[in-house]
C-alpha cells in the first residue's frame, strides 16, 4: 500500500459546472459538484474506505471491475 493519499481533483469543464473526482489505483470516481458539500463528504469516505480496504476503494459489486477483483487477489 502507498503511503501517498489520493488527491481531490478538479475536471474543469468549459461553461459548464466543475467536477471533483478522486483517483484510486488508476480508477476515477467521480464526486460531483466540485468543491460542494456533497462532493467533500464523498472524497472523505472514499478516503476512509481506502485506508481501512488496504489501498482499495470501496465499491459495490456492480462498480467492481474483474481486472480489480484480480488485482486485489
């Protein structure tokens, strides 16, 4: 496991509203809104679950890609 922390991004969109999104072992999970509420409460819990899953992001089952799956065996 890393010890680098996955950093809050931004996607910069032209005359549109910016998104945040996090990127996890070359994984992008989006967050909404960036620099919204919802969006920082998300980036936490993505935070959260990665260090307590090892490094991995916690998905559900239908996000989880088999190459992850393998990967994380």
């Amino acid at each position: 496991m890393s010890n680098l922390i996955p950093k809050y991004r931004k996607q910069i969109r032209k005359n549109k509203v910016d998104l945040a999104f996090v990127v996890i072992k070359r994984q992008r999970y989006h967050l909404g809104n960036y620099d919204s509420p919802v969006s920082i409460e998300k980036y936490q819990q993505y935070l959260a679950s990665y260090h307590v899953n090892g490094g991995h992001a916690s998905v559900s089952v239908d996000e989880l890609l088999i190459v992850e799956l393998i990967d994380r065996f």
